[in-house]
C-alpha cells in the first residue's frame, strides 16, 4: 500500500503563508533540513498549482504531480512532471499505475485538504515556527459555510495521534509527527 504523507510548517497561529504567493523562505534552516531530508526518502511529490509557481526551481529534480483543475485528463510536461486534476480521475488507480509506494504531500492548503477529505493523509509532519502572522492561510481550507450554516458537516473531525514530539533549534522550532 502506498503511503501519503504530508509535511507542512505553520506560525504559532497556524498560517502556512501570508498570501498565495508567499515563499517558504520564513521557515527555520533546520526545518527545511529535515524536509530535504524526507523529501529524498520519497517516490514523488504532490503539490497544488499555487505553490508549484513558488518552488519551481527547488523541485525541478524531484518527481511532481501538480494539481490543476486545468488538467482535463493527466498531462505530462516532462519526464518527471504530471499535472493531474484528482476530481476527473481515480487518483489511487494512477499512483498504483505509476508505482510510487512514499507518497510527500507538500501542500498548499487546498491540496492538504483535498487528501484529508479523501482519507489519504497517513502521517503529518508538522514543523511550528515561533513566529506569527496574524493573517493568512491557514494549514487546511474546509469548504465555506453557507449563510446561516453552523458548523460544516462536510469537513471534521479527522483524527490523528501524536508519536513524536521534537525540538530542532534553540528558537524554539518544533516538530510534530502525527499518525492516523
Ligand atoms: N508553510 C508550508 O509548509 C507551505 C506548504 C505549502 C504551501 N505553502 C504556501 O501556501 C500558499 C498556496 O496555498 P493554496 O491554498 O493556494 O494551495 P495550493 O494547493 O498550493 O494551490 C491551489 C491550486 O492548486 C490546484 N488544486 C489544489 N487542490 C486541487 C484539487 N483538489 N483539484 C484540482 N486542483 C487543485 C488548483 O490549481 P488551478 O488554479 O491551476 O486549478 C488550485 O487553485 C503558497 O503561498 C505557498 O507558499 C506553505
């Protein structure tokens, strides 16, 4: 079986970034270490269009699926680059079809949140910062409630342990790994 895991880090107030197009350059250098170091551990990574235009440079080596509702069927840009829209295919099917057992999902928000409705986040890294933005994005992006609406019936409550606490520098930078 495949296995999906997800890495992001956040603010003390839970933001991923402050805006679409925020790079992660906000991030301690012992966490983007671990991230290395994890990411070169994997078969591929998927990662949300928003934040594939952030990165490009980074992940030009490594093996990528990019989602884009612009991708009708999956289309191959390169030999190690597939841009896929999950909602027009069976997503499972492809990744068992194209092989790959270790699974990074990189984010952003919607493609964090896409995998955690599809109940295909088993492990989440977690890096806080200690840092705060005060406004941003948040780590996952639930649909919006309708007027009146009271709490959303289509996203919660998703479940997971903590099995590893850990502090990677003297600022204060954490690590939390959870499994489903
Ligand atoms: N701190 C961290 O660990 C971390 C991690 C990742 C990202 N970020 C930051 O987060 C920001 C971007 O976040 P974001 O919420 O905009 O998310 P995103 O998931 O990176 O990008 C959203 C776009 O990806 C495509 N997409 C995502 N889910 C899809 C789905 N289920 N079906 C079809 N297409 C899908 C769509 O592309 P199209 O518009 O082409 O249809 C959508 O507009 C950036 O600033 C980035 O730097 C931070």
């Amino acid at each position: 079986m495949p296995k999906y895991i997800a890495i992001a880090a956040i603010t003390i107030d839970g933001k991923i970034a402050k805006g679409l197009n925020h790079m992660s350059d906000w991030t301690s250098k012992e966490d983007k270490l671990f991230m290395r170091a994890l990411l070169s551990k994997c078969d591929v990574v998927i990662i949300g269009n928003n934040t594939y235009k952030t990165a490009i440079k980074p992940l030009s080596k490594r093996n990528c699926i990019v989602f884009s509702k612009s991708a009708g069927r999956p289309v191959r840009k390169s030999a190690n680059l597939l841009y896929v829209n999950p909602k027009k295919i069976n997503f499972k099917s492809l990744i068992t079809k194209l092989g790959y057992k270790k699974i990074a999902i990189l984010g952003g928000a919607q493609t964090y949140s896409w995998f955690l409705e599809n109940n295909l986040i088993d492990e989440l890294y977690l890096t806080i910062e200690p840092i705060i933005f005060g406004t941003g994005i948040n780590l996952f992006a639930p649909p919006r409630l309708a007027p009146g609406e009271t709490g959303n019936k289509k996203f919660g409550d998703f479940k997971f342990k903590l099995v590893e606490i850990k502090k990677l520098n003297k600022t204060g930078s954490v690590l939390l790994r959870y499994k489903k």
